[in-house]
C-alpha cells in the first residue's frame, strides 16, 4: 500500500506499507479485524499473524481476521538504514566505560547521530510515530473497516495508545501488553523505569541459578549470585575475553545484553544461567566441553529478511524514540544522572541514564501526540509485575494516563509477555474482552502463573 511520507504534504513522496492478513473469521461470526505489532521498535510484523493464531482460541479467530504489518521504514515497508557500523541494535545501549565514564558514548552518539543525518537526510524525521499510527488508519480504509481492533506489544503499546489519541472514533477493541508509560516517551521512560525492571526481574534468573550451585557455581542464593554476575560484568568491562568459533569478544555491554534478552521469557531462565556459567568459565580461561556448546548456541548469528539492510531495525529504533520527541542535550547533566543511576541499579550500569544518540539528533517533525483519558472505554492494559523491558510502572503509568477509559490487568510473573504465558486469569479477561467487548468492571490482579 501506498502512503505519504509526510502525511502534511500527502500529494508529495509516497512510500510503501507492506500488510499481511490471515483470513480466520468465520462468516456469520465476523466482528472485524485484529491488527498486531509485536514492538521492538522497529520490528516487522508481516509474520505476526501466523505466530499469534496458535495461541488463540476458536472464539478469537471466528471473529477476526488477523492483520499484520511490517511498520513504515521496517523490513518491507521502504527499508532505511544510516548505514551504522554496528548494524544492532543492541550496539546502540550506552553503557559506560569501567570507570563509569561517558567519554566514549558522547563520541559514538554524534557519530552515529551524523552518520544518520549524512545518509538518510531530513526525510528520516517523518519515519516517527504518529505517522506509522496514520499508516494503520490507511490500512483500516483499504481493508474497508469502520474500526479496528488492535493488539500491541511492548513499544507496540505507545504506538496503539498514539493511534487511540488521533483517531478515537476508529478504535475497536484495543489490548496494550507490556506497556510503555505513554506521558513519558522516550527519555525519561528509559531512564526512570529501565534499571528498576532489571532490578525486579534478574533475581527470578539468579533464585534458578542458585537452585543449581552444586552445577554451576554462581552461588547458593539470589545476593550471592548477583554479585558474582556482578563482578563477572566489572571483569568483562575491563578485559573482554574472545568467544571460540567468533569472530566475536565478551564484554561486559555484551553480557548484560544477552541477559536483558533471556530476561524477557521464563522459559530461557535455565539456558541465561547456564551462559553465565559459561562465561564465568571463558573469563578464567577454562571452558569445558558444555560451555563451549552454550557459547556456541548463543553466539550463533540469525541473518535479517533478504534484500533489507543490516541496520534496518538499528536505524528505525533511532527514528523513533530520537523522531518523537526531542531528548536533552546537556552533557553535564547525562553524567550526572548516569552516576546516579548506576549507584541505584547496578545490574544496569548506569545505562539507562546515559547519553544516547537522540541527544545529538534534529528537532522532531512534531510534537508528542498528547495521550489523554478522552475516549470509549475500550482498553485492556496486560502488564506482568517484573517486566525487565517495560516496567511494572509503565504500565501503571498508562492505565493512570487513559483512566477509566481503560481496564488493568497485572499478573504476579516474570517476563516480557502477558497473554499465553502461563496465567489462566490473564488469559481468560484477554480472550473475553475480544469477543464480548467487555471489559472487567475493575483491575484485576492473577496470582495464578505458573512455569511451563
């Protein structure tokens, strides 16, 4: 599909929105369509549909057809790349040096905030949020809908509740999982609710780590555990180790990225435990056999789709969380805050707190799209109590923002997912919001997860 660049000049440049639909509904049954973002930012979606069927009951796919999308600027969609020099994502993170200093994350944000602005140009800044939430209200015309109903996931939550604020009367049925506090994108949401993600969800890894200290070593309980991860990421930070069979070396970012990425499900608890292991082994120069295979499991590379950049999603996190609003510029005040932080959470190092390359990035197209308690009642909030990527608080701070034009559902887990991730409850008030439209009277909180 073909949409404007600049939706302010919509005769002008033309861009393509590349859309899926699995057509599941059941005539007789069809409510309408369901269109899905599983987040990132920048991630494709084109595949969503077919991943999320599965996991839904016959009452859900008789009523929908399922709509995926793969966002403008992402994978399918008129792909943009800055051309970055390390295309991943993860490479963006700013973590400090071993001192604690910033002195290198200020040189690599103005040189990947350049390299960005030389490449790509001013046309990079309408690759932003709204205009992908005016892309989706382009695919409810072409699919000849009144509404639309949607599910989003984690950065997918800010991008439902944007389109929500713009186009009220064109919002069905709208499930946000794993929230991003919408009042807050994206400076002070990184900085204020990252670490303390970290903080409430690593000692679910560190308590399986512990329970297997006759095998790994790592310690016999949560403190003792974290602080040898601890003192393995200190290690790394100042002598990273290379991974046999790589072309690859450990380092400290590098560890805590892999942990932040295995955080996210409970079922790679086990396998996050074991790489620590791994890599405490690597570090002091004695791998074993197992070790190895870990290494080598986790190390393995996954190439992109053909045909799009291998800094396609790298590029598109930037145009998003630097293109929606305008992030502070004052370098004194990033180190001061990055201190303080990595004082408060040291699993995160300061991190969170530090400069990025939005700091060094041109004014925003527009302002944020204003996130209100205006509206139908038709918002179902999912939100685990220790989410290491979306805080419990980004949660509580979007249901606080949409007030009772929405309904919170918090579930006592770990991990990034709500739905089909081990609470009946959870499951349950999901599946009969999307096909009642109803949604509970109150907030609910389930107890009932359970590891699979």
């Amino acid at each position: 599909m073909k949409v404007p660049l600049n939706y302010r000049d919509p005769d002008g440049t033309q861009i393509d929105v590349a859309v899926s639909r699995l057509a599941t509904a059941t005539p007789g049954k069809r409510h309408g369509v369901l269109l899905l973002n599983p987040g990132g930012p920048a991630l494709g979606g084109l595949d969503t549909p077919g991943t999320m069927a599965p996991t839904l009951p016959k009452s859900v796919t008789d009523r929908y057809d399922l709509i995926g999308f793969d966002p403008r600027g992402v994978e399918h969609s008129t792909p943009q790349s800055c051309g970055l020099k390390d295309p991943g994502v993860f490479a963006l993170f700013p973590y400090p040096a071993a001192d604690g200093s910033i002195t290198k994350n200020v040189a690599l944000a103005k040189t990947n905030a350049k390299r960005c602005a030389d490449t790509v140009g001013e046309n990079l800044k309408y690759f932003n949020t709204a205009n992908t939430a005016r892309d989706m209200d382009r695919i409810r015309q072409a699919l000849g809908e009144k509404k639309i109903s949607y599910w989003g996931q984690s950065y997918g939550t800010y991008l439902g509740a944007v389109y929500r604020s713009l186009f009220q009367d064109r919002t069905g049925r709208m499930i946000l999982e794993g929230n991003v506090n919408a009042t807050k994108a994206w400076a002070d949401e990184v900085a204020d609710t990252w670490g303390k993600g970290m903080a409430d969800r690593f000692p679910d890894a560190a308590a399986v780590a512990a329970a297997q200290d006759g095998t790994l070593g790592l310690g016999n309980g949560v403190k003792e555990v974290t602080g040898t991860y601890l003192a393995l990421a200190d290690r790394l930070d100042r002598k990273p180790v290379p991974v046999p069979g790589t072309s690859l070396s450990l380092d400290g970012p590098r560890l805590r990225n892999i942990t932040y990425s295995m955080l996210l499900h409970d079922d790679t608890l086990a396998p996050l435990t074991r790489f620590w292991k791994a890599a405490s082994d690597l570090a002091g120069g004695h791998t074993t056999d197992a070790d190895k295979a870990v290494l080598q499991q986790i190390f393995t590379e996954t190439s992109g789709p053909p045909g799009v950049p291998a800094d396609n999603q790298a590029t598109m996190f930037l145009a998003l969380t630097c293109g929606d609003a305008e992030w502070p510029h004052d370098l004194d005040g990033y180190a001061t805050r990055t201190a303080a932080n990595r004082k408060a959470y040291p699993l995160t190092a300061g991190m969170p707190a530090n400069v990025w390359t939005c700091a060094f990035w041109k004014k925003p197209a527009e302002k944020p799209v204003a996130v209100t308690d205006e509206g139908p009642r038709n918002t179902l909030i999912l939100q685990n109590r220790r989410d290491n990527a979306t805080a419990w608080e980004g949660g509580v701070g979007l249901h606080r923002a949409l007030g009772d034009r929405s309904a919170f559902v918090g579930v006592d887990n770990g991990g990034h997912y709500v739905y089909d991730a081990g609470s009946a409850c959870a499951d349950k008030a999901t599946v009969g919001f999307l096909t009642t439209g109803h949604l509970p009277g109150k907030d609910v909180y389930c107890t009932d997860a359970t590891q699979r």
